[in-house]
C-alpha cells in the first residue's frame, strides 16, 4: 500500500468519520448553513430557482460567469460531493470560480435532491433538469448550448457519469465532455472486504457501505440495480462524450474509477485518468493550497480546456 505523498503527510492527523443516519443529517444541516465569501469583483455570481423534474420540487443553481466575457462561452454544469447524502454547492466555490475565471466559461453548480429521503435516480434527474434548464436559457445566460460539458466530484462524479448515460438513452442534450473527480460509480465497492484495512481519510468503508444502501433504498450488490444509480453496472458504454477521470491511490474508489476507464476506452470513448501517487478521497478539497492538489486542478482545467477547444481562453 503506497505511503501518503509528501504534500498530504499532515492529512495523517485528518478523522475519517463514519456516517450514518444520524451524522449525514448533522453533515447535511451544516452544509446547508454554509455562506459563500464575498462574490469577487470579476464574477457575477447569480443564484436561480428553476423547474425541477416532473412532479419534483424546483432546483437551487449557483451561476458564476466572468464579467469580461462578451460573446456566447462555453459552459460546466458542476455537481458537487457529499456521498448522495450531503452537500451544497458552496463547498465547491473555490473550484467553480477558478474554472469560470480560468476557462471563461460559466459555471452551473447544482443542488439536487440527497438520500435517503429521496433515492435513486432523483439527483441524476435533477441533473438532467438543470441541463435542460442551461440549454434552454443559453442566450440569457451567453452560454454556447453546442460547448457544455458536465462535471462532478465524488457522488457528483457519479451523478454525471450517470447523467451523461441518460442523456445517451434519452437521445436529446449532448454533452461535450464528462470531467470524472474520484467518482463514486459502483454499489459493489461497499461489498468489499479487503478494502477494510485501506488507510482511508474523509470517506471510509463503512461511510460507503451507509452511503449506498440510502441512496438505493436497498441493500448494495443487488442484481437489479440500475446504471442511473450505479454507472459501472451499465454494460455497453458506447456512444459516451469524452471523459476524464482523476483518483489518488489511496482513494476507496481507485479501482472501481480505474476500471471504468478501461471500459469507456473499450467501447471507443475517449478517456483520459490521472492517478495521484498517496492521495486519499478529497485530498485537494482539504487541502487545497499544496502543489500536489494545484496540479490534480491544473489536470482538470486542461482536460476543459481541450474539450472546449481553442475558442474558449482564459477570461482576462
């Protein structure tokens, strides 16, 4: 088992908490009491309260858009973490405002739906309404409805990865880039015994197990779970925007993020991995300021930057 890299060495004094019903409530009340930072003078960050799905209650999206930006840009609709269970948009400011101001592009950041008061595939049905609302308010907005790609981290990850599945299957919106941070897309993960003893931090083996037994309202492991909740169980990934996907070697979803990059590159997607030497889950969020978690950022804002192409440069 490879060591903590050297950037993250005092993480080894971060707690791994275990979440259950009660502390993924608790978890879920302080991130819903988190307040952003004063907005920064070259952003406008606008809040939206949009339609939700059918028969679901409306969706709260955060926009961040460079306010030197004149001409339509391209476009991220971003996903935050948080286990299915937790999380708010806010806790991603710091990464959303960098794409925005170091892409010129405009950031989308959702709230969705979170177990286990609502399971699967709600959030991701959230996300398919949030992108339905990006496109069809893309002149608003300034927003290039043919440049939006899709992103999330850890359940975020997830949600998009099963997002662009629906759009697939659904036949309508087309993404042009699905940007994968140590995503959480295999139920069958919480049924691993050899992962006990992995050194994790943040998110744990038993804060999985919890985790997706809430967000499926079933025990994982199931025969029948669908690929909008699990997107590894999905069999034939063909025909899916190109991807990239990051995750540290110390990452409880290391193999499981692995593997689903060989099977995307099988089935003829594009997909790039970058695999970060004793990072654990979240390294970069906890600690955001060392060399290791600026150049997992830098790896992400390339891998937009290409998807988007040469027409969409850096806000000034």
């Amino acid at each position: 088992m490879s060591p903590l890299h050297p950037d993250l060495s005092r993480a080894r004094f971060l707690p791994t908490p275990t979440f259950g019903p009660r502390t993924a409530r608790l978890a879920q009340r302080l991130t819903d009491r988190m307040r952003p930072g004063p907005a920064p003078a070259d952003l406008s960050l606008e809040e939206h309260t949009v339609p939700g799905p059918e028969g679901a209650p409306p969706l709260g999206l955060r926009v961040y858009r460079p306010r030197s930006l004149t001409t339509p840009s391209p476009a991220l609709l971003w996903t935050h973490g948080g286990g299915y269970l937790f999380g708010s948009p806010v806790q991603d400011e710091r990464g959303s405002i960098e794409f925005a101001r170091e892409l010129g592009i405009t950031v989308v950041s959702l709230r969705y739906r979170k177990a286990p008061r609502h399971t699967a595939p709600a959030p991701v049905e959230d996300a398919y309404a949030a992108l339905s609302w990006t496109v069809d308010s893309a002149d608003r907005l300034g927003v290039d409805p043919g440049r939006i790609a899709i992103g999330g981290a850890s359940a975020g990850g997830g949600i998009t990865a099963a997002l662009a599945l629906m759009c697939h299957d659904l036949g309508g919106h087309e993404p042009v880039f699905q940007l994968l941070v140590y995503p959480m897309l295999d139920d069958r993960t919480a049924l691993r015994t050899d992962l006990d003893r992995l050194p994790t931090r943040l998110w744990s083996v038993s804060s999985n197990r919890y985790a997706w037994r809430a967000y499926l309202g079933e025990e994982p492991g199931g025969e029948h779970i669908s690929p909008y909740a699990a997107p590894a169980r999905r069999e034939n990934l063909s025909g899916l925007p190109p991807a990239w996907i990051g995750v540290g070697t110390l990452d409880l979803f290391h193999d499981e993020d692995l593997a689903y990059a060989e099977r995307l590159r099988a089935a003829g997607v594009p997909c790039r991995t970058a695999v970060v030497p004793g990072a654990f889950h979240g390294f970069e969020a906890a600690m955001p300021q060392v060399d290791l978690s600026r150049e997992f950022h830098r790896a992400q804002t390339e891998a937009l930057r290409s998807a988007f192409g040469e027409s969409a440069p850096p806000a000034l």
